[in-house]
C-alpha cells in the first residue's frame, strides 16, 4: 500500500520539477503531444495580429 501511494508522490513531484523546471521543448514536446511553447507563441502572436487588423477595420467603418 505505501509503495504506491510513494509510486503516485513520486510522479506528482516529477511532473511539477518538469512544469518548475522548463524542460526543453523537444522533451516537452514528446510529454505534450508535439506541441512546443514556440510554436503555440507564434500562433499567439498570428492570432494577435489579426485581432489588431480586424479592430483597425471597425474602427474605419464605424468612423
């Protein structure tokens, strides 16, 4: 019963050292699926961009 109650403990740390840690994006992203941080900033920013240029053009045709 200890063992795995430990087993779990000792997962729950290692996963919270991985996300404290900032592994590098090549272990992330085997851990997550192939997403790395990278790629989700610059659809960020993509996404970011096209929110700036819709609210240019509502403000044109509002004026």
């Amino acid at each position: 019963m200890w063992e795995l109650v430990s087993f779990v403990a000792a997962m729950v740390v290692f996963m919270c050292l991985i996300e404290l840690f900032d592994v590098p994006d090549w272990i992330r992203a085997n851990l997550k699926n192939g997403i790395t941080r990278a790629n989700l900033e610059a659809k960020v920013e993509a996404l970011e961009l096209q929110i700036q240029e819709l609210e240019h053009k509502v403000q044109r045709l509002s004026e």
